[in-house]
C-alpha cells in the first residue's frame, strides 16, 4: 500500500521540501501542544465528525418521519377495517337526512327506522373519502379516538340557545325535515 505522500511526490504535486516542512511543523505543533498541556485540534477530524453528526440527525429525522407515516396508515387501515365490519345499512329509504361535515351541508337518504337511530344516537354517520357510512355509536367512538375528523355526531349538548333567543321555548325536533 502507497502512502498519500508517495503518491503526491509521484504525481508531482509536491516536492521533498515541502513534504519535510509539513513533517517539522506537525512535529513542533505537537512538542507545543507536550509543553502547553494542550490537544492539537485536528480541524478536518472536527468537521468530519461534525458532518458525522449531521448525517446521524438528518438520518434519525428522516426514520421519525417514516415511522410516522407508517402508524398513520396503519390507523387508517383499522378505521377502514372498523368500517368495513360494522357498516349498517341505511335502509333504501328516501327520507333525506341532512347533516353537517366541515362546512357543508351532506345529504344521505334514509329509511324512518336508520331515521330515528340516527336521531337517537345510536347509529353514527362516518366520512371516508366520498363515502358515508353508518356505524353504531360503539364503534364510531372507536374510531372518533383514532381520527375524529371523520365522524359526524351531533350532541344534545351542543345545540344550546342564546341566552336572549325569543324562541328558546321552542325546541327544534330531530326529525325536523330541512
């Protein structure tokens, strides 16, 4: 094996001087350093491991990332597979059942027995993608834990009047067709 130096003097890139002026300030930098008590700081050693350094972070970055994704689809895999189980019907009805996802109004028709479970609670409308399904209440609190964004619920407790409605003595009824 050829050592650096060799190979330099070969190529003629330097000569003997300047190969014996690198060795006798190495050596006195390092007779300095015995005297002082002080490391020799090897700069290109430092910027190596500092590279070093970043390329394990940019690493470590890059596999967070990863894992991330990958317990995201994961959890959508269970939400599809919790849908997929436990979808119910909605009965081939052609009552329209109007209710709010984001900020639009969606529609889905139903039969007055889907109706009247969905007013009740007990059934649950969730939104994958473009579909609407049912699901009961169990399950869509299941997967309102995972992502609550797709389950569309409407509490009792969240429609509440103003304090100065007129027409708070009148209470709107589930099945109240829009």
């Amino acid at each position: 094996m050829v050592s650096l130096k060799e190979q330099l003097l070969k190529a003629g890139l330097v000569d003997q001087k300047k190969v014996k002026r690198v060795h006798q300030d190495k050596s006195q930098q390092m007779k300095v350093a015995r005297r002082t008590g002080t490391q020799v700081v090897d700069e290109a050693r430092q910027a190596a491991l500092e590279a070093q350094q970043k390329q394990r972070d940019a690493v470590r970055e890059l596999n967070a990332k990863r894992d991330a994704d990958a317990r995201q689809k994961a959890i959508q895999a269970q939400i599809v597979q919790m849908v997929q189980q436990s979808r119910q019907s909605k009965g081939g009805g052609d009552i329209a059942y109007n209710f709010v996802f984001g900020t639009k109004i969606e529609r889905i028709f139903v039969s007055p027995a889907v109706q009247s479970q969905l007013a009740a609670g007990q059934l649950v409308i969730i939104r994958l993608g473009d579909v609407t399904e049912l699901v009961p209440r169990v399950v869509a609190d299941k997967i309102a834990e995972r992502d609550p964004s797709i389950v569309v619920r409407v509490k009792k407790s969240d429609i509440q009047a103003a304090e100065d409605d007129p027409y708070a003595d009148y209470k709107v009824p589930d099945d109240l067709m829009w």
